[in-house]
C-alpha cells in the first residue's frame, strides 16, 4: 500500500530523544513522497483532533532538545470503544493512513488497537526505564543515567565534607536497571532493584568494614520500584542505616529531574535510526511492530510479542497469554528471560564485589 500521509504522536512518559525520533519520523517520510501530521499530546489529540502538518523544516533544531514537540499525555478515554471510534475518525477524516507511536508498552498497546481496527501503527521506544524487555535499548535511559550519576556525583561531595550516606531514589517502576547500572557506575555501597531481594545486613556490614578503614562518604540507589511505588523503601533503608551502622544518612528523591535534560548522543543515534526504521517499516507494509534494538542492530518484533515476553519477564503473565506462540517461541522467551536475569544477577554481584 502507498502511503499518502502517516501520523506521528508521544505518548504516556516523556523521554529525551523524543523529539530525535519526531525528526528522524517526519524527515523519512517526507523523502519518501508521504506527508506527516503531528498528533499533540498523545492519544488525546487524536481522539481531539488536535494535529498539525509537519514539514521538514518544522523538526529543524528540535534534535537537541528535551522533552517533545508533540506534548505527551495519558488518555484513559482511548482505551474505550468511544474513544478509540473518535480517534478513528480522526484518522479517516484526515486521511491518516498509518500512525508512528513514540512511548512504552501503554503506548504499544495502544498502537495494536489502532492496527487491528484498520490503521496499521508502529511503535518507537522513548521511556527512560529501559523496561521494554524485547529492546536492548530504549531512548531516553542513557540521558537519564547520566543525570542520575552527575546528581550522585554531587551528593558525594557533600557526602564526603560530612561523612554520610546518601540513599537516593530514582525512577524505575518495575525495572531497576536505572539503579543497577547508574550504582554500578556511582561506585555505590549498596543498589536496592525490584529484581533482587535487598540483602540489608550484607550492605550494613559492607559499610561497618568501609568505615573502619576509613571511607567517610557511602552512596546507596534505591529504585522507586522496590516494595512497589510509594513503599517508602527508600526512606525506611536510610533510617536503618543510620541505625545500624553509626553513619550519618540522609534520603534524597531524585523524581522527575531525570526525566528532562539535552539527549546524549546514545539517545539521539538510537531515536534517529529506529525512528527512520519505523517509517521504513511501514512503507514496505509491515505494521504491528515495535523498533528494537538488538545487539546494535535495529529491528522489527511483534508488539503482541514483545508485550508478553514483558509480561513474562515480569512474573506478571495471564491465563491464556501464551497461547498464540509456537512452543518455539515460548521456549525463546523463557531463555530470554533466563539469560536477562543471569545479566541483572551479575551486574549486582559485581556492584557489591566491588563495594570494599
Ligand atoms: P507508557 O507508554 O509510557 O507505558 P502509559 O502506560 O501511561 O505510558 O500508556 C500511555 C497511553 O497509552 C495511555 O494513557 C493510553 O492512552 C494508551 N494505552 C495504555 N494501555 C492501553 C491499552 N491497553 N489499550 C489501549 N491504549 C492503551
């Protein structure tokens, strides 16, 4: 099919390299004879109506920047059968023929309700989590880390001025590698993931030896995933700390702070290349298909696929969920998923080998 006009939205959490990807989206397509509209703050515009044409030069110097163009949004109405009629229409009426969709696994969701009601859609990673299990990648994590080491960096400072502990929370909802590799990289005492038991008595004990030896700052990472959102983990540990070990702590929040920021390179090359191979996807008439990067390959899976190797990974699978995959494919998944937990287990070991 020959496209004569594609749609490209971001939806649910912002990420940096966003606007990366809206480029790279807009550019491809608009070199390959098909016009581009931006849809404005996610899945609500298209239910509003509320979209503008995007020529080449209106993604000019948005490279560089944060946050995104298209504004974001969360949209409870486009998961009824009203709301998703009206973005339908929308569609229709404005002769969009395929939709580019810029978010995490909501936002695939989302994009597979759009395929399977006529509009064939694609969905591009941007979600600083890292936690779409079928991608090795996804944008915005890499400017996120670093926000977070050069934020600990900061804390270490006065950390080492006072001789104390810094917890500090950063995002991760359900996956902690935000945690896991920016403690690695921070050098921390103790990392606290979703995806490994918190062994508090070993960290404790790690710090009474530090201590002793003289080491006045101690950093710890906590996901704001552990315990589930709002546990007050992370408050509780520095408490305990202080408890246990004699050493002054305080309990810092980094929130949303890393969730804006110039994309680093990492982001802005993976945005570019899977925003390009989105568009190309969908000229050769493939759709369902969320960009991945695999071994520095970008490439096409199934969305349905990656939502529940997702959910697999996540010990979070339904009754049912796996009956639409060969037991090859199953087979696959559950390797998948043991080889990610072995790399999680062996980033953490070597996380507190290191601690000494
Ligand atoms: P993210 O894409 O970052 O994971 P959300 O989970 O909030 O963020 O999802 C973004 C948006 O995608 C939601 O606000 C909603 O409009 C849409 N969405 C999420 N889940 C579904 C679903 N099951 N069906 C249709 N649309 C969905």
């Amino acid at each position: 099919m020959k496209f004569r006009k594609i749609g490209v939205l971001t939806s649910g959490g912002d990420a940096p390299g966003m606007n990366a990807s809206i480029r790279a989206i807009t550019r491809t397509a608009l070199q390959n004879g098909v016009e581009v509209v931006g849809i404005i703050g996610g899945y609500s515009g298209l239910i509003n109506e509320n979209i503008r044409p995007l020529t080449a030069r209106d993604v000019s110097n948005i490279i560089n920047l944060g946050g995104t163009l298209l504004k974001t949004d969360r949209c409870d109405e486009f998961k009824t059968e009203e709301g998703m009629a009206k973005a339908i229409e929308t569609c229709r009426k404005n002769h969009i023929d395929a939709i580019v969709a810029i978010g995490g696994d909501g936002t695939f969701r989302g994009a597979t309700d759009l395929t399977n009601r006529g509009i064939p859609s694609i969905g591009v990673s941007g979600t600083i989590d890292n936690d779409i299990s079928a991608t090795d990648y996804t944008v915005g994590f890499d400017t996120a880390m670093n926000t977070v080491i050069e934020m600990v960096d900061r804390l270490r400072d006065t950390g080492e001025s006072h001789a104390r502990c810094m917890v500090t929370e950063v995002m991760g909802r359900h996956c902690g590698e935000i945690a896991l590799l920016t403690g690695i990289a921070s050098g921390a005492v103790g990392i606290a993931i979703p995806e490994i038991e918190f062994d508090v008595d070993a960290c404790v004990q790690r710090m009474i030896e530090q201590k002793e030896n003289g080491k006045r700052n101690f950093q710890i990472i906590v996901s704001e995933g552990v315990g589930g959102i709002d546990s007050g983990f992370g408050d509780r540990l520095a408490k305990t700390i202080e408890e246990r070990t004699g050493v002054e702590t305080r309990f810092n929040v980094l929130g949303h702070v890393i969730r804006g920021g110039i994309p680093t390179l990492r982001d802005r090359l993976a945005a570019t290349r899977m925003g390009e191979k989105a568009v190309q996807l969908l000229l050769e008439g493939k759709s369902n298909l969320v960009v991945c990067e695999i071994d520095s390959e970008i490439v096409p899976v199934d969305i349905n696929y990656a939502l529940i190797l997702d959910r697999m990974y996540k010990n979070k699978l339904k009754d049912g969920d796996l009956d639409k995959f060969t037991a090859e494919q199953v087979a696959d998944m559950r390797a998948f998923c043991e080889r990610k937990n072995a790399y999680v287990r062996e980033l953490y070991d070597l996380a507190n080998a290191l601690s000494k």
